[in-house]
C-alpha cells in the first residue's frame, strides 16, 4: 500500500524554475504531519536547452551538505532523504552513472525530460511554444513512442528505485492520447520496474493539471495488478505544495 505519510519528490531553488530553500520544504512537510520527505532534485547531463533547469555539480555538493544537516536537525520530527530525479539522454549514459556513483542516494527516480532534434533539446513537460511547436513538427505520435522507449531504455540502464511521472509527456498537447502501442510499451516498461524491484510513482502535480494523477488511473490501476510498488510524490516546486492532494491519491487506485 501506499505511504502516505511520506512525499517522495521535492525540489528546491538550487534547480532555478523552484522557489524556495531544502528547510522551507522540511518544515512544510513537518507542518503538514508527514513522517517522510525526499528530495528529489534534477539531474540533466549533455543537455543543449535554452536554460539550466538542473543542479550543477556544485548545487550537488551544497545540496548533501545542507541535506545531511537538516536529516540531522530535523530527525526527531521526520525523516529527511536526498534523491536524484535523474534525467535520462541516451546519448550520456556512462556520464550518469558515474555521476550517480559518486554520492550515497536515499531516492534515485528516473525521469526522461529533454528529446533531441537536431542537436538541441526539447523539453517533454513543458508548457513553453518552443517546446510544443517543435514537437507538433515532429508529430505527437511519434514523441511519445521515443519518450516511451527512452523510459525503457532507461529502467534496464540506470539504477532507479522509482519511475517518476510515466506519462507527464506532452502534458500540455491537448491532442495527446495513448494509443494501443503506447500501452504495449507501457507493459514492457512495468514488466523490466517489477523484475528490478522498482515503484512507481503516484505523482500528484499531475492533480492540478488535469484532474488526475500522473500516470492516470488505468495505468495505475495495470501496476498495481502486476504487483508494483507505488510511491507518492508532490513534484512540489514550492514550500507550499508538499503533500499536495495526498488524501485524493486513494480515488485513483
Ligand atoms: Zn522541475
Ligand atoms: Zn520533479
């Protein structure tokens, strides 16, 4: 079942599109009653985008700083972890696992964000013309299909404990829908997360935007038949939005 007393993905000012420091976000969850929360700041390698939406390396070693410190101060009102939301590019998979080894990770969600056209990135879950219309061009069908087989990619390469907002992609295409294909990946996607021992994140940014979580009830519903574990994550980039629609989760289930 899941815990939902625990928020499994936050992020912070340190990745530039979040406000707010590492304690602001502590204190929210303590004040919302959680037992849990997990940092789960972006990390993008080899990425060619208009603007850095991600830590640099010294945004990492601050941010274990201060996480091993507010673990430490805050630790007999909650539990405070690091993660990593690690960005997949199929082109720097040796570059992110080295990356990854260089650090302990309480929480490592595997996200795919930035698709390439040309030799510059697009973002997938972006609300931005340059991103939309560049992947109008390309045709949503087609998007989705690379987003899903980067995600598949991902979760046999990396070593990820969560799979983060499974179909967040082209959230702001109003044509977008999944086909029968896309839900073939989808399986394949779920099959190569239980065999790894991986959960799937129940993230309710996804709530606000169009009423239900991402990924959406039918696909939650699939991975909890297959024996999945399931995570909650707030995908705040506030203070504020810590825990956010948490007691909504059960409707989707
Ligand atoms: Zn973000
Ligand atoms: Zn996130």
């Amino acid at each position: 079942m899941i815990d939902f007393k625990s928020d499994g993905h936050v992020h912070t000012r340190l990745c530039h599109h979040a406000r707010g420091e590492m304690e602001e976000y502590v204190l929210a969850a303590i004040a919302r009653g959680l037992d849990e929360l997990i940092f789960l700041e972006h990390l993008e390698k080899g990425v060619n985008y208009i603007e850095s939406t991600w830590l640099s390396e010294d945004d990492f070693a601050y941010y274990h700083r201060e996480g091993r410190r507010l673990k430490e101060k805050y630790q007999a009102k909650i539990k405070v972890g690091v993660g990593i939301e690690v960005g997949y590019n199929p082109r720097r998979q040796e570059e992110i696992l080295d990356f990854l080894n260089r650090y302990p990770w309480d929480r490592i969600g595997i996200s795919y964000h930035f698709y390439e056209i040309g030799g510059k990135h697009y973002n997938f879950v972006s609300r931005k013309e340059y991103n939309t219309l560049a992947f109008g061009a390309v045709g949503v069908d087609k998007v989705i299909s690379h987003y899903l087989a980067g995600l598949l990619d991902a979760v046999n390469l990396l070593p990820g404990t969560v799979l983060c907002h499974l179909d967040a992609v082209l959230r702001y295409h109003p044509e977008v829908c999944f086909g029968r294909e896309h839900e073939l990946i989808i399986n394949e996607i779920f099959r190569a997360m239980l065999s790894k021992g991986m959960a799937l994140e129940i993230n309710t940014s996804g709530i606000a935007l169009r009423g239900q979580p991402f990924p959406a009830a039918n696909f939650i519903r699939v991975a909890m038949a297959m024996g999945i574990p399931l995570v909650a994550g707030s995908d705040a980039h506030r203070p504020d939005d810590v825990g956010r629609y948490f007691s909504r989760i059960a409707e989707f289930c």
